[in-house]
C-alpha cells in the first residue's frame, strides 16, 4: 500500500511501476512512472531522429553502453586498503589526509560554476550549508576546496548516482578536468566503513596520540573515556570556515600521531593542511554526532 502521508512507494509497487506503470493522472504512482521514463526512455528518445525506431529498452541501451565505457571504470579502495595506507603513513611518518565529498561539498563546489547560490540558498532541500560550515556565495572557499580534491591523499566520493550527489560530482570532475584515474578515490561514507569492517578507529585510539577537531568533539572525548581509551591529547573547537586558521594554529601546541575531524565542510580544508604537516588526519564526519554514540569499538 502506498503510504501517501511521506509520498513513499513499497519495492514492490516500484517494480510494478517500472513493468506496467503509465502517466494519466498526478497522483504518486504517475509522478513516479514519468520520473523512470524522463530518467531513461525520454534521454533515449530525444537522441533518435525522427521516424527512428531502436527496438531495445533502457537497460539494453545501458548495458551496452556500459561495455562501450569499461576503459573509463574505476575502482573504488575499500576500507581494508584505506586503512592499510593509514597505517603505513603512521609507520612511516608520513602525512595523510582523508576527505570525503558529500552533498554538501559538493554543493559548494559547483555553487556559481554549475548552479546558482541563489538556486541553492532557495531550495529547502538544498539551504543546509550554513549549518555545514560555510555561507555562499564564497569563492575564495570554493575554489580552495577545488583544489584540495588535487592534494588530498585520498578521497571519498559518492556511490549514489543521484543528482545532487555523483551525477553533481561527475559533472565537476569534467568541469575541472580532475584526472580521475590518477587520484586515490574511495566512498563517501567511508568514514562509516571503516568502522564497520575494520578495527583501524580501535586501534588508533588504543595506540596513538589521537587530537579530536569539531564543535562536538568534547564530548566525544568524554564518549571515548568512558570507552577505555585515554590516548586522546585534546579537542579543539572548528565553528565553520572561519576557525580553520584557528584551528590549524591551535593544532601545533599539541604532540599527536592522528586527529579525527568532525568540521563539516572546512573538515576538507583542515584534514589536507595538517597532512602538509606529516600528520595522518581523517574525517571523521556524522560518526561523532550523538546519534552515532553507539559506535562499535572492538575491545
């Protein structure tokens, strides 16, 4: 049954709407079946001429688009090879940064590039960055975080191919002409994967100095105590884009192996700056929010 009240649609009634769905009306069922056909069979049919007829469907036209773009694929680390490099930059004493690119970086990346502030700011869906850290229209901040994607160790991208999340990233990718293949690219909510298939957030915390960056991160410091861990050097506050010079000077009155960044945006900005400085520095993002005080740490 559809469940009108959030406008949600069962697997099933998907699957139904994708064999036999058809647009007469506006309620949700036709909404939902015009968005698979202007997903895919309207892309198709504005590409052939007219009286042209191509007797496949969509997912024949993907899958051999597909093997015609396989040269182009590339593979995502995993968490188990994300936390190897982490482990050896520590060993070795390297610096290493670990960033992430959500919505909301993405956002302000292509913010007066690919869309509008003014599109953004007024979209309730979208007008969510000032609480992420940053206020557009900003420029300088934009093209600052354009440039750390090139200097980052690795980055977390997203997997979801929708519009505001990979196919906004693979438009900035060609925008910038980023060279995919030559940068060390992982999943955007990497952060999350490596805490639930590898034991590296663990083993930091019972064997390194750890310094802890984010408007939340005392009481994470107190969370992670009462865990057992009393490897943790400091917190330091990061109130948006203006605290990260603070932050990066506040960072070097503290002896520390790693820190753990939960800054929202500017976390990008602050996780590449101190790897410049030999330290390993990881985004920590939403893990810290109390919702995710649960946080499995394998004792």
């Amino acid at each position: 049954m559809c469940n009108n009240d959030k406008h949600i649609l069962t697997s099933e009634e998907w699957d139904e709407i994708y064999d036999i769905g058809y647009m007469d009306g506006q309620d949700i069922k036709s909404i939902a079946a015009e968005g698979i056909y202007r997903g895919g069979e309207k892309l198709i049919s504005g590409r052939l001429k007219t009286n042209q007829y191509l007797p496949h469907n969509i997912e024949d036209v993907v899958k051999a688009g597909i093997k015609a773009l396989e040269k182009d694929i590339i593979l995502l680390k995993d968490a188990r090879e994300i936390e190897i490099e982490i482990k050896n930059a520590l060993k070795e004493k390297k610096g290493y940064s670990l960033i992430r690119l959500g919505d909301g970086e993405l956002l302000t990346l292509a913010h007066d590039i690919l869309l509008r502030s003014e599109d953004i700011e007024e979209n309730p869906r979208l007008n969510f960055l000032s609480y992420a850290g940053i206020d557009i229209p900003n420029h300088q901040f934009r093209d600052w975080l354009t440039r750390n994607i090139l200097q980052a160790s690795a980055i977390g991208i997203p997997t979801a191919r929708f519009p505001a999340y990979q196919r906004l990233f693979n438009q900035l990718a060609t925008f910038h002409k980023l060279p995919l293949k030559n940068l060390n690219l992982t999943h955007s909510v990497i952060n999350y994967y490596l805490n639930n298939s590898t034991t590296l957030y663990h083993d930091l915390l019972k064997n390194k100095k750890v310094l802890l960056i984010g408007n939340r991160m005392e009481e994470g410091k107190e969370y992670f105590k009462k865990e057992g861990y009393n490897s943790l050097v400091a917190s330091i506050t990061a109130n948006g884009i203006g605290s990260v010079y603070s932050v990066l000077e506040q960072t070097k009155l503290y002896d520390y192996d790693v820190a753990f960044v939960s800054a929202g945006i500017p976390a990008n900005i602050i996780c590449v700056e101190l790897a410049k400085m030999n330290k390993v520095v990881l985004d920590f993002g939403h893990m810290i929010d109390k919702s995710s005080f649960t946080i499995y740490f394998p004792q």
